[in-house]
C-alpha cells in the first residue's frame, strides 16, 4: 500500500491495516456514544492493538466503576462486539472482538 492509499483515522493516526481500520471503528463507535478519548488533558478509552487477539479497551481516568463498565458493555454488545474482562492482566479493562472475528 502506498502512502497515496492510506487513510488516516482522528488525529491523523495511519490506518494501514484491517486492525487498524477495526480500532478505528471501534473508537468511533464508542466517541459517537458519548464517551471520551483519552488525551493530554482529558480522562477517556484507549483502544490498543496487541497484534494478536481481541482488542484491548481500557477507561483511564477519575470516572470508574460498575455504572461506566455497563455503559462501555451495553454499547459494544449493542453494536455487535463481544467483550471480556481484564485487557491488562490485573482486573483492568476489556478484551474486545468484533462479531465478524468470532
């Protein structure tokens, strides 16, 4: 692929790859639903690409607990995603496929 036929996602990150388009669409999925990306100045999700596997989801900042968990659920089964717990190995966040990988 050249430079000329790669598309760019927010912020002008390259997305180059199927996973990269699929992070793509799952961060926009989750900002058209209300919910912040996570930045300098701001609390927010990240979504991460491993390499192998599920996406990697996480909520970084003040805002937690049971009520933002069952939101992030609630729109990504809505949208068709399936979602388990523990993106990072210690309770934190979630591992992520869409319904076209599984």
């Amino acid at each position: 692929m050249s430079d000329e036929d790669t598309t760019f996602g927010v912020g002008g990150r390259p997305l180059v790859t199927a996973r990269d388009r699929q992070a793509e669409e799952l961060r926009l999925l989750l900002r058209s639903n209300g919910f912040s990306e996570f930045g300098e100045q701001q609390a927010g999700f990240v979504v991460e690409d491993p390499g192998e596997g599920p996406l990697l989801l996480a909520h970084a900042g003040d805002q937690s607990g049971a009520d933002l968990d069952l939101r992030y659920h609630e729109v990504l089964r809505m949208a068709g995603y399936l979602v388990e717990p523990d993106a990072t190995g210690e309770g934190d966040g979630w591992q992520v496929w869409s319904a076209s990988a599984g």
